[in-house]
C-alpha cells in the first residue's frame, strides 16, 4: 500500500519537533528513513502507525486518511528498536498476539503462526519464552509478529542497533529478503549510513525534523543536494576543500592549483565554494595533483585509509587497495583528483 | 471472682476490686486448659467464621481488588489528575483511626450524614452501621478496606509505570483495546506485586483489630468480633471485668501459630525465590 504523509506537523508541548513534511512511501518498496540522533525519525514512524497523533496535515493509507483512525485499527506492523516482545508469553504467544486480540480462530492462528515461523526461520523456537532467545532470533519474532497480521505497511525501528556485527550483516539481508518475499512496503529508521544504502530502495534523509532529499541510495550517494547528505553517507567519509572561483577556474590553495570548472553552471568570479572529494576519488594516478603529507594511516585489512594533510592544514582522505604497498606516516605525496568527481557546494551548502 | 463477689452480694469501688485481684492471685502455672477450653466453646467457630470473612472480603474487594482499579484508572488518568486522585486515596491511612473512624460514625449515625439525606426521603431513621449484621459487615470491610487499599494502590502504580512504554505502545498496534491491554499485558505483568501484597495484607488483617474496636467493636451482638479482637477483649477488656489473661493469650497465641503457618505456604506455595530471580527480559 502506498503511504503519504501530507504536511504532518509534531509538536511536543511547546517545541515542533517536525514542520510539514511530505514523504511518499511507494506500494512495495523499503525507504530507509536516515538521520542523525533526534532528528525525529521515531517520531515520524510512530506518527504512522498511530502511537502519536499529528498536530497538523494527514497520513494516508492509500487514498484513506488515517490520521485520527487510533493505532489499533490502523493494521501497521512494528519492529520496536527493543524489540517489545511480551516476555510473560511464549514465541507462538507473541506471534499469535495480533490474531488473538482480533479472535480469530484458533487453528487459523496455529496455521498463520506457523507459516510466518517458516518464513523468518523460527520454526523450532515457538514454545521458548523471550528471555530464553538469542538478540538475533528475539529480532525475528519481533519481525513475525509485526508481519503475521498481514499488516498495510512494516514499520522497522531501528531494528538492527541492538546487534553484533555477525548479526547486523545477517539480519541485514534477512530483512531485505523478508521484504521482498512478502512485497510489502516497509520503512526501515536509521542512523547507519551502510544500513540505508544496502537495505532500501530508497532513502530519505532527515535533519532536524526535515527531509532534505529522497533517492536511491546510488544517486543520493553520487548526486547530494547539499554538504550535510554529502557528508552523512560514505565511510569514509566525503572531506572538503575551501576553494574559489576565478575567470571559469576553481582556485584551490593560494591558486597554487588551479582547474576548469566542470559542469555550466558556473558561478561568478570571486565566488567563495567548498569542494567535496570522496576518498575513492584523491588516488595517485588523477589528473589534478595536489601534493600532502600522511598525517593518519589506518588498516582496514583490504583497503588502507590515508589522511593527507595540505600545505594550508585542510585535509583530504584517500582509500586504496592494501594490494599496493601501505604508505608511511609522514611521507610526502603527490596525488590527484578528477575535477568531474568533485562536488561543489555553495558558501550555504547548497550543491552547485 | 467478681462473680462470686455478686453472688455474695458485697459491692467494692474498683479500687478495692485491685486490691482483692492482687491478692487473689495465684500465681502462673503451666496448663492447656485454655486450648481445651478454645476448642469446646461455640464462640470460638465464630470468631473464626467471622476473621475468615473479615479477612477474604477486605482483602479481595479491597486491599488487592480496589488497589487495583484505582492504581489502572489514575494510569490512564492524566498525570496532574492521577496524582490528585491517589493522594486523596492516602488520606484514609495517613489520617489517624480514632478520628477516621469517628467520621464513619458520624457518617451512620442516627442523626448522621446519611440519615440527614435519606431522612427526608422518606427512609426510616436509623444507625446505619450497628442495624443489621450485613450493615456492620459492609461498614467493617469499608473501613478496613480504604485504608488497606492505598498500599495496594501504590505498589501497583509503580508496577505499571515501571512498564517499559514500547511494551505498551506494541499492544496498541497489534489492535489491543484497552481491555485486552489490560487483560494480556498488564495484569501479567503485576502478578508479583499482586502476591505480594495478597500475602502481606493477610497476614496484616489477620492480627489488625482497632477499626472494628472503635467502629463496631464486634457487635451488634458478637457478629463482626474477629479473633484478634476476641484475644483483645478476653485479656484486657471483658465487660464484666473478669479478665482472662490467660485466655486472651493463648487466643493471640494461636493467632501467631496460624500467621507463621500461613507464611510458610505462601512462600512455598508461590516460590518467591523463584519469582524474585526471574530475570526479567531487556526491554
Ligand atoms: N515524548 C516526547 N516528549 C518531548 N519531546 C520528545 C518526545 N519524543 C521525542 N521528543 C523529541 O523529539 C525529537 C525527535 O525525537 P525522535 O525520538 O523522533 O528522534 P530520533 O530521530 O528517533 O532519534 P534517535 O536516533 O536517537 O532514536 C527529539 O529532540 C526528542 O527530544
Ligand atoms: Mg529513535
């Protein structure tokens, strides 16, 4: 089902936590709601799903509007960051929660219990109480809870925070999997920059209770609107170089480096801009050098992270393949970037 | 003695009766007599009958079930109203008995409080509380019960509110109405502060006898005298001022042998051991 929040507004007593924002979740797909830590994701999921009641605008299921229909009859399946599981209940107790309530028929809850068991893979677990489960497995009875009502939309918490590594990379894909087996539309919250762009099809990123952009996760990676989704996705991440324009140039380092600037919307002279540069774009063999010395080496097995510090004491990062011999601290170095991978922001932050 | 005193016809000031009691006295000696005696007479089934409806009533209607409702309705209240509500549910408890429960009395009372109202609507002048046997009964549990009823209250409102939200707020989505929130996740939830004050409030209303003292003081006849009040009036209050110390305490004295009975099977019977090292689930 496809849903639609339409100028929704959220205020906590005095403070607005969220001012009119629009966002479409489209029917099927996962968009990954990204943001730093109180920016008001949870806030927004739970407005979806009834637990909050919007000050102002609409939250359409469909063509119906829901915004003063209560949680209980709004049919949204949630995964709670904690889980919520009822820890007095067993697996199959949990699971059934949503049908029991609703009375439905005992051997129809049994079936749908187990059919929703088989499909997140806790066949075996259904008589365990909750405290007796491992993270990963109280994970998915969460999940099968929040699927086994058939539910209009999935509604992911923060789902993975509470995991190791070896179990975030697992349930990564297992939710994924799951979503795409039963092909409902689902909003995955999150701060994880990698969670987003592995999981969604697309992203929307929010800062302080607004969404600046909402793509797929390759173009909001490739084409940012501003500084801040430049610098939020990528680890890595993205460094920046003041820098000026003059007679069509970008001027870099007391005009010790100078290049054309790519693209046509070319700014007028003596305009002040922040150029962005991605680690996989500072490498050796680019065109435009500019020289540095490493100031912080750090192995991450496969690759090597290098900081290189430059004349004017800004930074750049470059990420190279451990294959190539590893570099000192201190050395000097000369590499170069390619000017039509460059980002360039304006003095407000605004992609140019 | 006083008995034989009247049968011979010679009247004494207290005083002298004092003087006379001390002489007569015998001394202690070692006997069951008075257990025998506890089990010979009638009296002694009805204060029994009368402590066991004494106790299961004001604890269940009460000190556990009214502890409930009230500590689930002011959860639901508004936080400023709720706090008003309990506050005002502390006062029986916090007041003390003599003057709270001479406010019931003046509430029952021939010219009381509910007599000034139901008087001129036509209904016959009376005390309210010592009228019938069922009156004093529904007098005594009320009494009791308001005051028993706040700890209850108070144990459970932190209980609930200790409830972590995200519980609560996934009953909602998964289509629990209030009822249903209640039923499967609360109650489950307070069923450790449920025993526990079921089991301490017992054995408190076991042994507490001073509302019932000042408000019916076991009458009208003996129908509202509960067995720790009975202890009470035999050791150190008999109306015809042959007190039986003796009686009276080997009458506590069976009132403690059952509370320390009762404690033991509860601690078996609900394994507190076992609740208390539940772990309790991350939330
Ligand atoms: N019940 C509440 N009362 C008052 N303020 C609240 C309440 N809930 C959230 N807020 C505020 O609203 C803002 C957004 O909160 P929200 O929980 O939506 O953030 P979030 O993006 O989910 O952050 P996190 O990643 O830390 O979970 C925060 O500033 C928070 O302090
Ligand atoms: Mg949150």
């Amino acid at each position: 089902m496809e849903i639609i929040l339409e100028d929704f507004t959220k205020r906590f007593g005095e403070v607005t936590v969220i001012e009119k924002m629009n966002l479409k979740i489209r029917e099927g797909e996962l968009l990954a709601l990204l943001g730093p830590s109180g920016c008001g994701k949870s806030t927004t999921l739970f407005t979806i799903c009834g637990i909050h009641r919007v000050d102002g605008g609409r939250v359409l299921f469909g063509d119906q509007d829901v915004s003063r229909v209560p949680a209980q009859q709004r049919n949204v399946g949630v995964v709670f960051q904690s889980y919520a599981l009822y820890p007095h209940m067993s697996v199959f107790e949990n699971i059934a929660f949503p049908l029991t309530v609703r009375k439905e028929h005992k051997n129809t809850i049994r079936e749908k219990v187990a059919e929703i068991a088989e499909l997140v893979h806790i066949g075996e677990l259904l008589k365990r109480r909750p405290e007796q489960l491992s993270g990963g497995q109280q994970q998915r009875v969460a999940l099968a809870r929040a699927l086994v009502r058939k539910p209009s939309i999935l509604l992911l918490d923060e789902p993975l925070a509470n995991l190791d590594a070896k179990l975030r990379l697992e349930m990564r894909s297992e939710i994924r999997r799951i979503q795409l087996e039963t092909r409902i539309s689902a909003v995955l919250v999150t701060h994880d920059q990698v969670e987003a762009m592995s999981m969604s099809d697309r992203i929307a990123i929010m800062k302080e209770g607004e969404i600046l952009q909402v793509a797929s996760p390759t173009e909001m990676y490739q084409q940012p609107i501003n500084d801040f989704v430049a610098g939020f996705l990528g680890n890595p991440p993205i460094a920046f170089l003041d820098a000026h324009v003059q007679e069509g140039e970008i001027h870099l380092l007391n005009r010790k480096i100078q290049f054309n600037f790519p693209g046509s919307s070319m700014p007028t002279n003596g305009t002040k801009i922040r150029l962005g540069i991605r680690p996989e774009h500072y490498q050796p063999n680019n065109p435009i050098q500019i020289p540095g010395t490493i100031s912080f080496v750090e192995t991450q097995g496969r690759e090597n992270l290098y900081d290189v510090m430059l004349d004017d004491g800004s930074i750049l990062r470059s990420i190279q393949s451990s294959a190539t011999e590893s570099i000192e601290k201190s050395a000097q170095v000369l590499w170069g970037i390619q000017p039509d991978k460059v980002l360039i922001f304006d003095q407000a932050g605004n992609r140019i | 003695m006083k008995a034989a005193l009247a049968e011979l016809q010679i009247e004494l000031t207290p005083y002298q009766i004092n003087t006379l009691s001390q002489a007569a006295y015998t001394g202690w000696v070692w006997t069951t007599d008075n257990f025998h005696k506890m089990t010979i007479l009638p009296e002694t089934k009805q204060i029994l009958f009368n402590t066991i409806i004494y106790v299961t009533f004001t604890l269940l209607l009460f000190n556990v079930g009214f502890a409930l409702v009230l500590a689930i309705a002011t959860f639901y209240l508004p936080k400023g109203q709720a706090g008003i509500f309990r506050a005002l549910w502390l006062l029986p408890r916090i007041s003390p008995s003599v003057l709270y429960v001479v406010l019931w009395k003046w509430l029952t009372w021939d010219t009381g409080f509910l007599n000034a109202i139901l008087n001129p609507l036509g209904v016959a002048q009376r005390n309210w509380m010592l009228d019938t046997t069922l009156n004093a009964w529904v007098f005594v549990v009320l009494i009791n019960g308001f005051i028993g009823a706040s700890m209850g209250m108070i144990l459970f409102s932190s209980a609930i509110t200790a409830i972590p939200k995200p519980l609560l707020y996934a009953s909602e989505v998964d289509g629990a109405n209030r009822w249903q929130q209640i039923r499967f996740i609360i109650l489950p939830q307070l069923k450790w502060p449920i025993l526990f004050v079921t089991v301490y409030q017992c054995l408190s209303l076991l042994t507490s006898f001073e509302q019932i003292l000042l408000s019916t003081d076991g009458g009208p006849g003996s129908t509202t005298e509960v067995w720790a009040l009975a202890a009470y009036h035999n050791a150190l209050d008999n109306y015809w001022g042959n007190l039986q110390y003796g009686y009276g305490a080997a009458l506590a004295l069976v009132l403690v042998v059952i509370g320390v009975i009762m404690s033991f099977i509860f601690l078996r019977f609900f394994r507190f051991q076992e609740l208390v090292r539940q772990p309790r689930i991350e939330q």
